[in-house]
C-alpha cells in the first residue's frame, strides 16, 4: 500500500500513469474470461489440484484463512478506519485510507485483516493482490504468499500481472534443483496461457514462458510456445514471429522442431532436392562412369544445403500463420486501441468508454455468427466500426447473441470476462453476459448473476430482481425467494422488492403467502403514511380481485385512511370499490362526504362529487335524488370558485385528472359538442381498482407514484 493519496492511486492499487502507460500496465488485469479458469489449480499451494477450469468461478473465491502470527494489539487509529470503512463499505476511499495507514505503521495483522476485507469488497483490484502477497512474503510466510495469489487469481484469472507476479514468487521460493519444481513451474505456464494467454496485451506472459523454456535448456519447448503464440492476436504478435525466426537461423532444425515435423520436411527436402540434381544434370548433360553414384550424405548428418531448404519450409508454413493472424489484429486494433481504462476502478467510466466496450462486444458476436464460407464484407471498415457510436443498452443484440452457439466462442467469452473487470460496476454488462450464456448453459448464466449480485453490485436492485425473474423462469422459486429475500435485507424498505415477493407468491398460487407479505407491509410502514397508504391499496385491490372479499378491501381502505384521511388515492379506491361493486346509495354517499370534508385538492373533490352524480344518474331509483344530488354538485362548483363548468360535463382537462395509484386515471374527458344542451350527465371514469398496471408499463416499471416511493424508501 503506497502512502500515496487516492487521488494518485489507480482502483487496483498502483499509482496511476499516462493513459497510455496505464493501459500497457494493467492490461493484465483487464481480461476476466477463462479468468477464473486455473486460479482453482494447485498453483498456489501444493493443497491444491493442479487442474483449472476455463471458467470463472466466483463460487470457490474465499481468503486464506487468518494466520497464527497476530501481533496482538492493533495500531492507535485502526480501530477507527475500520469503523469508518465498514459503515459505509461502497466508499473507495475510507478503504485506501484503512490500507495506508496499516502499511505506514507496518502491522502485519492489521494490514492482513484490513486487506482480506478490502479484497473481499474489491476482488478486481490485483495490485492488492501483490500488495499482499508481497507482505506474507516479506513476513517470510511463502505458502501464505502462494495462497492470496491463488485466492487473487481465482477472483481475476485474466490478469497476466497477476500471474506474473504469482510465477516471480515461485521462481523466487521453490529449489529448482528439486526434480518436480521445473514441472510445477512448467504447469503454472500452461495455467496461465490457458486463462490469460488469449488477452491482446498478454504478450509479457508469453515472452516469460520461452524465456524460463530457454533457461531450462528446452530450445524445443521454447520454439514451441512461440509456435503457439504465433496464432493469437496480440498486441505484439509481429515480435513473435521474429522471435521464431531468430531462433530457427541460429540452431540447426533439428534442435527446434518437433520430431514429426523434422522428419516430415526432411523427407520432403531430401526428395526434392534430389529431384532437382536430376534435373540439373539432366539439363547439364552430364553422365558419371558406369557402377559411380551420387557422393552419399554421411548417415544422420543433414547438409547446409538441407537444412537451409527445411528452415525455407518451415517458414513458408509459418508465413501463412502469421499472415492470418496479422489480418485478426488489424480487425481488433482499432477497438482495443479506443479502451482506455481496461481495468477496474470506482471511479464511472464516461460514455464513450462505454459505448467502445459495447461496439467491440458487437463485433466480436458478429465475427462468430458470420459464416466463415462468406467472403469478408468489403464495406466492414474495423476503423468505422469502432468509432460508430451504438446505443449502450444491450437489448437490440440479444437475439443475435443467444443464436452465436454454434462455433467456438472462446474469444467472445474472453471479451466479455475483460468487459466485466472494466465495466464491473455497470449492471448493463453482467445482463448482456448473462442474455448471451442463458441460451447455453443456464448454470452458467446463473454464475454470472450470483458473481454480480454477491461481489460487484450488492447494492443495484434492479440486476437482483432481474436474477429472481431468471430463476423463476426456470422453475426454481425457491432460488427466486432467496434471492428477494436477501435483497430486501440488503436494501430494508424498498416498496417494489416486497411487491415483487408478492406477486411471486400470487404466481406460484399461493394467495394466502402473497397476503401475507402486503399486510406485512401495510403493518410495518405506519410511520410512513405515503408508504402505508400504498402498500394499503394494493392488498386491497388483490383482496377484491383475486380473493373477491369486497368486504375486508372495504377494511384495509378505511384503516388506511384512519392513518392518512388526507389521501386523495385512498379515498378515490374506496369509493370505485364501492362503486363497482353492489348498488348502495348509503355507502357511496359516506364515502364522498368523507372526501369532502378532508383537506384535498379543489379539483379532487369537484371530482367526487361528479362521480356521486354519475351513480345517482346510474342507479337512484327517483328523480327528485338525482335532482339533490346535483343541486349540490352545483353549489360545490360555486364554492370551490367557479370551477370550470365544463367538469360536471366529464370535459375536465386531461391533465389535471387524478391518477390511481398504478397510473390510470380517474376520469376522462367527453367531447361535448358546443351545441349540445347543458343536462348533468358526466361520462363515468374507468375504474380505478380494475385497471391492469401492467397495461401501462413494462413490469418492474415505476409509474408516477412508485418513483417517489421509491425514492422515499430508499433514502436516494
């Protein structure tokens, strides 16, 4: 941990550099694919099995256990930065604050305890990684050191300065006289490139592998590798194939190639050159003395001439690969050149960064869906392609991702693993990945939410709510639960995660769990009228709708107005249940008379009144009702002011209707013809406790009175 102020810290625990020096120097960690890959292998400790999956796998991240050594007593100030970062554990700079002072005052314990909270938090930050195995290390605890790089590779397989840094150590740690210490190292490589060695900036890691291979003496397994990483388009690649070649002039073939294909070109060599000595003495005339042959290579020597031929065809083959590979950096260059930041910090990302990650994502998905028979699109220009500017959503390319099944995605994997370390913070990533994988493997579009929610974004609701519809759409409710469960005591309050438990329950058939959860609600937000006014009207409407028990919505409604009688949507739900429902004079006219007398809006009592009008014009049995009915509407009119006339005609401005409290309205407007005589008839608005909320939004929408709600609850 530098002394170093945040400010002067990039989000992975470096100080920062140029942004063109930055993006050489963490390129390592901007790739998460087969990210998670090998860190589950043995490299970190000899515990471990050295097999690694390709895949990231956030489920087996944990932090070495705490070691014996503690130093006892914690440093004056700990106490204190503890306290402050974990009261508000999303604030980056309480944490690096923590991280500072536990270096500057060289506290072992302390810097351990406050580093596997931090990398539990931030587990893309892999200069804290070496920042702490560095600090085991220097402690003189190695096998400490190899788990927390282990730990740190788990959580960021794609970082080559990860997997560096872990290699160094165990070059730095292990008896390489000792017969299997080659092999572990060995291993470790093959872990890596496997994981990390199809990044475009992994060339380091590719250069230490034939670098140790040369060390060893292994000129075939040097040469071998760089065959390998002459097929991967790096940001480098142009090195490797002269690397290749370096090595290929200075050791005879034999030396560097592989046996087959030493022996394959040898073969072919020889042939061909003995058909051109037959040629050219054919051509020359000459004929030797009869019983003389053409002098003899001596047995297992090959001539100059020979190998010269051999090395020809190898790198006629090899040309071939690396033309191909040329053309596959061309197409990439312009997209990986327009990432700035391609590792991850707190600090936002601004737009177009945003937009370069979607447009690469795009390309690539369109690279595996095209069909390798088609010619390349003449007018596909990888320069335009990367400065176009697409929408940063990632609904359109939904239906094009789920189809790309059908070759190997590899690569496009890898990118979206690199998008997540950069973008790591932006929901709308984890849910392209996860639309892209569901058509797959539902497991692993599953992994991809889990990693979201649980490390990266425990605090957005909205990619949680996302994950439950996930589950539940593939029939695991109790998955779906869990996850709004842990939500709401993640985030206690927020109105629309309980309304989403309860319409979860509604939909599994379980009305009375669905009640439940409302009235659990309805009794738990009474110091909040606003709240308990809605959570009110919907266990209302859900008792009239689906339990049809007008009688205890009728209940819920009048309790809620004990509490808020100034509520203009309790009082306007009440009375549409009891109009809906059974004729009753006597029960309309208690509840208009009671909206009358509170402190509501002119317009919304002038409305009441109006829609008393309508149900006596409806249903009164006598006309002399009717008549007192509307000498009243009339006299509220001159009361109020001389309100518009038009509104006892239902021609009361649009705009100024009340809504429900799902957004629909209470009363529409009548085109009345200017001619037409005035008679007090009003066109009845449509029912508010009927409308379908869904009819107006997408669900999961706010309407006009769920955003303040939601607001409200969430503090925002």
């Amino acid at each position: 941990m530098a002394a170093e102020g945040y400010e002067e810290m990039s989000g992975n625990g470096e100080l920062e550099e140029s942004s063109a020096s930055a993006m050489e120097a963490s390129e390592m960690a901007a790739s998460p694919r087969a990210e998670m890959a090998e860190m589950s292998e043995e490299n970190g400790s000899p515990a471990v099995a050295p097999e690694a999956s390709v895949r990231p796998n956030p489920v087996s991240f944990s932090m070495p256990p705490p070691a014996e050594d503690d130093e006892g007593e914690m440093p004056a100030d700990f106490e204190r930065l503890w306290k402050a970062a974990h009261d508000n554990p999303q604030d980056f700079t309480g944490w690096t604050d923590l991280l500072q002072y536990c270096e500057q005052e060289s506290h072992i314990t302390a810097s351990r305890r406050a580093l596997e909270a931090f990398l539990t938090r931030y587990p893309l930050c892999y200069g804290y990684w070496k920042k702490f195995a560095d600090l085991e290390r220097r402690a003189g605890f190695n096998n400490k050191a190899e788990e927390v790089c282990v730990q740190g590779l788990q959580a960021i397989p794609l970082s080559v300065d990860l997997w560096i840094h872990y290699i160094n150590l165990l070059l730095g740690t292990l008896d390489m006289n000792l017969p299997e210490s080659p092999s572990r190292i060995r291993s470790v490589f093959e872990d890596a490139v496997v994981a990390a060695g199809l990044d475009f900036h992994s060339d380091r890691l590719w250069d230490l592998y034939v670098e140790w291979e040369k060390e060893q003496g292994n000129m075939k397994k040097a040469v071998a590798v760089l065959d390998r990483v002459l097929k991967v388009p790096t940001q480098l690649y142009n090195t490797h194939y002269d690397k290749f070649k370096d090595q290929l002039n200075a050791q005879e073939p034999k030396e560097v190639l592989s046996t087959e294909e030493y022996e394959e070109l040898r073969t072919l060599c020889r042939q061909t050159q003995k058909a051109e000595r037959a040629e050219q003495a054919e051509v020359e005339g000459e004929e030797r003395p009869p019983g003389e042959e053409e002098p003899a290579t001596p047995e297992g020597t090959d001539s100059e001439e020979l190998m010269q031929k051999i090395r020809e065809q190898v790198l006629l083959r090899r040309d071939k690969v690396y033309q191909d590979n040329e053309g596959e950096v061309r197409k990439r260059w312009h997209f990986e050149d327009a990432i700035k930041r391609p590792y991850f910090h707190v600090k936002p990302l601004d737009r177009l960064q945003l937009r370069a990650w979607h447009s690469y994502l795009d390309w690539e998905v369109a690279e595996l869906n095209k069909d390798p028979k088609d010619p390349q699109d003449p007018q596909q220009d990888p320069d335009q392609a990367a400065t176009e500017e697409p929408e940063v959503t990632a609904q359109p390319q939904v239906e094009s991702e789920g189809a790309a099944v059908a070759h190997d995605d590899t690569r496009v994997r890898i990118l979206f693993e690199r998008c997540l370390i950069a973008c790591a913070l932006y929901e709308e990533f984890w849910i392209r990945y996860n639309q892209y994988l569901e058509s797959q493997s539902v497991d692993e579009a599953r992994a991809v939410f889990k990693r979201a929610c649980e490390i990266h974004l425990a605090y957005r609701p909205n990619i949680h709510m996302q994950w439950a519809t996930f589950e539940e759409r593939h029939g695991d409710l109790t998955e779906a639960r869990r996850v709004l469960e842990a939500l709401e005591k993640t985030l206690p309050g927020l109105a629309v995660v309980r309304l989403r438990r309860a319409a979860l329950e509604r939909r599994a058939g379980l009305l009375d769990q669905s009640e439940a959860l409302l009235r659990e609600a309805v009794d738990e937000s009474k110091e909040n009228p606003s709240l308990h006014a809605f959570f009110s009207i919907k266990l209302a409407r859900l008792l009239l709708k689906l339990g049809r028990n007008p009688s205890r919505a009728r209940g819920v409604l009048q309790e809620a107005l004990e509490i808020s009688p100034d509520n203009d949507k309790l009082h306007l739900n009440l009375l549409e249940l009891e109009v809906s429902g059974d004729p009753s004079a006597e029960a309309v006219q208690e509840c208009v008379t009671r909206a009358l007398a509170a402190a509501l809006a002119p317009h919304t009592k002038i409305l009441f009144s109006q829609r008393r009008l309508q149900f006596a014009e409806d249903y009164s049995n006598s006309i002399a009702s009717v008549l007192s009915v509307y000498e009243e509407h009339q006299q509220l009119l001159k009361e109020l002011g001389g309100t518009k006339r038009g509104a006892e005609n239902g021609d009361e401005d649009s705009e100024k209707m009340s809504k429900s409290d799902d957004g629909s309205a209470v009363a529409v407007s009548a085109e009345v013809p200017a001619t037409m005589a005035h008679v007090p008839i009003t066109t009845p608005p449509p029912p508010v406790m009927g409308s379908d909320a869904s009819s107006q939004a997408a669900y999961g929408g706010y309407s006009s009175w769920y955003q303040p709600m939601y607001l409200l609850c969430t503090g925002l």
